[in-house]
C-alpha cells in the first residue's frame, strides 16, 4: 500500500510530507477553561472572560475565528465580526456562555446563547448541511463542510444541548428544533457518503449544497476522499444510538475503506534541506515495522493519495509540489488509527448485544415554504434570515430569493422555473424595488401594466402547480422626510400588489405598510440599526488570495478609531432583519391561520 503513493523511481527518502497541521489561529475558547470545576465559571475571572466573549459575538449571532475571544473585549468595527462554524468558533463560545449562565445566573449569557443558536439552526440547509461561513460567500465556504469537522462539531453540540442539564435553560420549541436539526444533519451525512463501484466509503471535506456530490475547497483542496474529516464522521454515527441498519452500512463501509486505503511500510524523520525557507523537512523513509498513515486526499475511484500546490494540479508525491505547500498543511498523518484500533471494535462489541432497527425515513417537514423575491427577501441583506427563525421544528424554509431582479428578470433567467421545481407547499412572493424606473429594460415593469401582470403570472402559475401563494408587498427603504417620517418611493408597486390580491383572492402581507408603521415609530435615528453596513472587504481591495481562508492577522482585531461606516438604506443588517422578519412571521400566521402551526 505504501508504493501506491511513491513514483516508481523510488529512492530511500523521496517523499517529502508535511507537520500536523498547526492551529491557524488562538482558540476562541481554550478547551482548558471546559476543565474547571462549576464553580469557577462564578467568579469574577470567569466573569471577565464571558463578558469579553459577548463583545465578539456578531449581529448575526455568531462568532469569528482565528482569534481569542476571551482575552480582551473587542472594540472594532461589528459589522467586521465574520462570524463562522470554523476552527472551532462559535460552538465554543456557546459552551463557555452555558457554563456561565448556569453559574451566575446573568441573564446576558442567556440571551446570547440563545442567538447564537438560532444562528445555527437558521444557517442549516434545506439539505440538512452547514456552510463554512453564514451567511454564506459565493466561494466555497457556500458547501456542506466537513473540512476540519466543522459539521461534526456542530451536530455535537446540538446532541448536547438536547441531552445535557447544563442547557437546561433553552426552551422547549428550540430543543425541538435542536432535535430535529440534529436529525436532519445524520440524514445529510449518509446522503453525503460517497459510493464506488457500488460500495459505500468515506466522505469529501466539502459536499454539494444542494445535490449532496464532492466539492473542491481552497485551491489545493482538490475533490477527493478524506483520510481526516471521515474518522470524526465514522466515529459520530457509531454512537447513536440504537444503531440503525443504515448507520451500520455506513460505518462498515468507512471502516473497510480506511483498512484499504493505509498506507504501509514509512515513517518520518525530520532532516536538514538548505534549499527549505526554515532549513528543514520531513522526509519519509522505508520502515517495514512502522505503523499505518493515512493521506489527507485521495483520489475518487482510484484511491491514489493526491497533493497539489495553489495551481490546483494533482501530483501524486509530496516531493512533487512546492515547500509552502508541502510543509505548511496537514497531508498525512494517522487520523484513522484509534478508530480501527479501539473505536470500531468497542462498537461492534456493543451493537453485537443490541438490536439493530431498520433505517429511519429520511426526515419530512410537514410544511415547506419557500421565498421568492429581490435581494431584500434574502438571509443576506433581506429579512429571510429573520423570518426562519420563526419557524416550528417541523417547518423547513426554501430562500430563493435572488439579488438584483424584478418581477420581470426573475422569470426572464429562469429562477421562477426552479422555484416551481421545488414545490414547496406555499411560497411567499414579494418584487418591486428593482422593478422601479432606473433599474434598466430587463428589470424595469410598470406598476400600472407590466407589474401586476406579473405578479398575477405568478399567483396564477404556483397555483396550477399546488402551491398556495402568499404575496408580499416590498418592505420600504428607510428613507425619512422632513417631517421624522418614512417617505416611501415603492406606494405604486405596493398598491398594485394589494390590487392583485383582492382580484386574485390570495392572502397577502402588507409589508410595505407594517415596515412603514414599524420605522415611523422608532424615527431616523433608532432605525440605523437596521442599516447594513458592508464588511471592510467589501469596500477594500484584499491581500487575501481567491478562494483561500485569510490568516489570522486578518482576523477581527480592536481598532481605536474605525472609520464610518457606509450605510445601506434599502438592506437590513440582521438586527433589522430580526424585526422585519418577525412582522412577516406574524402577518403570514393572520393571513394564512392554517400556518400558525408552522410559527416557532
């Protein structure tokens, strides 16, 4: 198995691999602070450091990583706080707030762990997944990650939160939700696992958002078979429990590929090379009496261990790419070893004296409804992210909302049909702001003529398909008048809207109107914390490469003056988010009763 990876001009040292990958960055929370007895979590010293931990939690109600979050308090610029499901952040936050909560009692720590675990659950796919980052970037952070087991984390902690008394505190719709969101990431992990020739083996570090197939990460992540992320993977589903037959394919299937795919016979030893920038290198020998490595990659169908420089080409030694590459990432190491050696036959020992249930059903929601808009219906910017987190356990979400278009576009480039496609049981539409006058001849509509002919379409098209429609007038801009009030440039598309509704006899949510009274009421002042603000790098050439992770120093850091911030009258920030998508919850439970059911 070990001259699988070697050329066949093999010499005594030629291939080259890389250290265990070092941590990119300080641990959010440090795993020693999880060591200490209850009580401390209750003095001041651990007071201090929650406290800190608040102040990097970001409007979304995430954490960023790469950076200590515990140390001192952050004082930056919020809408730089990226929040994200990597290298541990954000699950370790909300632990460390448990434990702090449970302690003292301090009614913030709640609070804050509650927002961050609505940001989980609002950031699970339709297809049971996690992205990277949420809300997700167009790169590959958008795929299901597994990549440094990131998902795995996150279904842990859920299973915490359902089974442990230190959550004790969340309430019951969310332990729901916890439950089933749990539940749906087991379904997604099967559907994820990667079959050859007809036999089930391991997963890919990323998979499809939507299909579930092998997706690329960074650019010398390349597709393939992952010798690390699949142990945390095998190793989940060994422990549920009762073991189902389909969990038991799953692992037997993971478990003889990782026994096929080691790779024999080396061992490393560190040597002297001039020509490295540290002046060293791991060199692997021949050792007959060695134990087994596993690759970070393996090639689908061949199960060829592959490396790759930032070009993104396969090579199929180490000694084939450059020394950043080679000794700067984790390549090889023996990830699956402890799971072979002890893990696999404890679990067999212990599902010997079990029963083995038939496969569960894969999870159903009983209702699916779906959003169909502009950009100010999305998660990003619109007050989808808002409105998912209203939503009952058993109600699944579809946002397809897509920036930039118009009754008119969104049709005209094929988005309606895949909204159709989907066929959710009811679905929300909303357009107008890119259908005003200025937005150029493939988006503009007349709110006399075009506009509510459209929508008409459309409440006429869902309706052949079996969908219920539920249309929406478009939230205003936080534009005000001279007067302290909302002077809205959207009263005629709105209008038309409501006109289609009564004619049509579909419920309708006046958005428009309830956003109006909502902003009246706060005034120009308080309703800038609906405004988004971009992220620095969305208004600042970036040193980071395409499609690589930035490193730590490009982490969230204090900054004593930031500078103002642009700010976005037409978009939400994800507090105003909160609020326009709560109104939109609520309307959607008046106009439609059946769907109270459906509300959290």
């Amino acid at each position: 198995m070990f001259r699988q990876c070697l050329p066949a001009a093999f010499g005594a040292a030629a291939l080259l691999f890389a250290a265990p990958l070092a941590s990119a960055g300080p641990q959010p929370v440090p795993e020693r602070l999880f060591e200490k007895p209850a009580s401390w979590f209750a003095t001041a010293e651990a007071r201090r450091l929650a406290d800190n931990t608040l102040t990097y939690q970001s409007d979304w109600g995430g954490w960023p990583k790469n950076i200590s979050t515990t140390t001192r308090p952050y004082t930056g610029i919020r809408s730089d706080l990226e929040p994200t499901f990597d290298n541990g952040a954000t699950t370790g936050e909300l632990r460390f707030l448990a434990h702090a909560f449970r302690a003292t009692k301090d009614a913030r720590y709640r609070d804050a762990f509650l927002r961050g675990l609505d940001y989980i659950l609002v950031a699970q796919y339709p297809t049971g997944g996690w992205p990277q980052y949420f809300p997700p970037s167009p790169l590959y952070h958008r795929h299901i990650t597994f990549n440094d087991n990131s998902m795995e984390r996150l279904l842990r902690l859920l299973r915490e939160i359902a089974d442990s008394d230190l959550y004790a505190f969340v309430d019951a719709p969310r332990i729901e939700a916890v439950k089933t969101s749990f539940r749906r990431g087991i379904d997604c992990i099967l559907k994820c696992q990667i079959k050859v020739n007809g036999k089930l083996t391991v997963w890919c570090a990323q998979h499809d958002e939507n299909d579930y197939s092998p997706r690329p990460g960074r650019a010398f992540e390349l597709t393939s078979l992952s010798g690390s992320e699949s142990v945390g993977l095998t190793k989940l589903l060994m422990e549920i429990n009762p073991p189902r037959q389909d969990l038991v394919d799953a692992v037997e299937g993971a478990v003889t590929w990782f026994r096929a795919a080691a790779l024999q016979g080396m061992k490393v030893q560190v040597k002297s090379d001039p020509e490295s920038p540290t002046g060293k290198n791991r060199v692997v020998v021949e050792d007959t009496s060695a134990p087994d490595l596993w690759a970070r990659f393996y090639e689908i169908g061949t199960n060829q261990p592959i490396f790759s420089d930032r070009d993104g080409v396969a090579k199929r030694t180490l000694a084939e790419i450059g020394y950043e590459r080679r000794n700067g990432y984790s390549w090889l190491s023996n990830w699956p070893s402890t799971l072979l050696t002890k893990d696999y036959p404890a679990w067999k020992a212990r599902i010997s004296k079990t029963k083995i249930l038939p496969p569960a059903l894969p999870w159903q929601p009983r209702v699916r409804i779906a959003l169909v808009g502009d950009s100010t219906v999305k998660d990003d910017g619109g007050w989808g992210f808002g409105f998912k987190k209203h939503l009952a356990a058993d109600t699944l979400c579809i946002n397809l909302a897509q920036a930039g278009r118009s009754s008119k576009s969104y049709r005209d480039e094929g988005w309606w049909e895949k909204a159709l496609a989907q066929k959710p049981d009811y679905m929300l539409i909303q357009f107008g702001h890119n259908d005003q006058p200025g937005k150029g001849p493939t988006r503009e509509t007349d709110p006399a003529t075009t506009f509510p002919e459209n929508m008409g379409r459309y409440v006429d098209e869902a309706r052949a398909a079996g969908i219920m429609p539920v249309l929406v007038t478009s939230m205003t801009r936080r534009k005000f008048g001279e007067d302290g009030k909302i002077a809205s440039d959207l009263v005629a598309y709105a209008e038309a809207v409501k006109n289609v509704a009564a004619e049509k006899r579909v419920p309708l949510i006046d958005l428009h109107a309830r956003s109006i009274a909502a902003l009246d009421k706060l005034g120009p002042k308080a309703s800038e914390d609906f405004d988004r603000v971009p992220h620095s790098r969305e208004v600042e050439p970036s040193a980071t490469p395409p499609g690589e992770v930035a490193s730590a120093s490009s982490s969230p850091e204090p900054s004593a003056s930031p500078a103002p911030p642009t700010r976005d009258k037409t978009h939400l920030s994800p507090k105003g988010s909160d609020v326009m998508g709560a109104i939109a919850a609520k309307e959607l439970g008046s106009v439609v009763p059946e769907l109270k059911r459906a509300l959290r």
